[in-house]
C-alpha cells in the first residue's frame, strides 16, 4: 500500500509540471516574439559599423604623394609627416614612407592616418649620426686594442713547462 501511495504522489507532481508547461511554452513564444525587433536592430546596428570600417593598405617604402592619394581614394584622412634622423635612414631614398600610425589594421573612414616619411634633411642627419657612430666604433676599438697591446708589456707571458696530463695509475703494486 505505501509504495502505491508513493507512486501517486510522483504522478500528481508530474502532473503539475506537465499542466504548467503549456503556458511556461505561451510565455517563452511571447518573449522571443518581443525581444526579436530588438535583437534585429542591434545586429544592423552592428552591421552598419562594421561597413564603416575598413582595413588600412601598407604602403610603407611607397613615395609619400602616392600612397597619401592611395589611401585618400580609400576614404581615410592622411598626414604627411617628417620622420626623425636614424641610423638606419642614413641609405634610404627620399619621399620614402618608413613608417605609418595606425599600423595594418582596421580604422574607421575618415580617421587620420600618419605618414612618416624622409626628405633630404633627414637623411642628411642620418647620415651624420651614422658617421659618428662609426667614428665612436673605430676609437673605441683602437682605446681597446691598445689596452690590450699595454697589458702585454705589463705582464709578460711566462714560460712555464707544460703540465702533465698523463693519468697516473692508481694501483701500489706496480
């Protein structure tokens, strides 16, 4: 009798929750149905910003006036700007791009994109600290070679007799 009175109670909350989901399904259907118009307008929200973006080309080592005019074409705001002397300009070509903010990515039409480029001044500077750089290897390597020739003088080598590296047998008996 008691496992039957058990079984009853099972089949009554079974019941209950069967009797309850046809409106738990009604309220669901009616959510999706009400927030649907909204999940739409974000994603053309989110469409819409993702056409205005675009990726930005590299037109790094390209004369400064084409790839300003290149990226112009592609919708972008460019600046042309002198880049600052460095050693590793001093062979470079002028009207160069060498560098460019923001670099390969995607930036919004119309944003600002600098270009970094090399006119002759530059590459004149560059050519000087490269210069000086030079000058400082070549006085340090002769400060260095002749600490090196006057710490010979100070300590001479002294001959000494080789050492012997013959292993010496362990055994007493010999």
């Amino acid at each position: 009798m008691a496992k039957r009175k058990n079984w009853i109670k099972k089949l009554s909350r079974v019941s209950k929750i069967v009797s309850v989901l046809p409106d738990a399904t009604e309220i669901i259907n009616r959510a999706v149905d009400n927030t649907r118009p909204i999940i739409e307008k974000e994603l053309d929200r989110h469409h819409e910003r993702q056409e205005a973006y675009r990726e930005i080309d590299n037109v790094l080592h390209l004369n400064v006036e084409e790839a300003k005019r290149h990226l112009e074409n592609q919708g972008f705001t460019v600046s042309k700007i002198p880049a600052t002397p460095h050693i590793k300009y001093a062979k470079a070509f002028p009207n160069q791009v060498v560098s460019m903010y923001p670099k390969k990515r995607k930036a919004k039409l119309g944003s600002l994109v600098k270009l970094y480029y090399l006119d002759q001044a530059t590459i004149n500077a560059s050519i000087i600290l490269l210069n000086e750089q030079k000058s400082r290897v070549q006085r340090f390597g002769r400060t260095f070679s002749n600490s090196l020739k006057h710490g010979k003088k100070k300590f001479p080598k002294k001959h000494r007799k080789p050492k012997d590296v013959t292993p010496k047998s362990t055994d007493k008996r010999q």
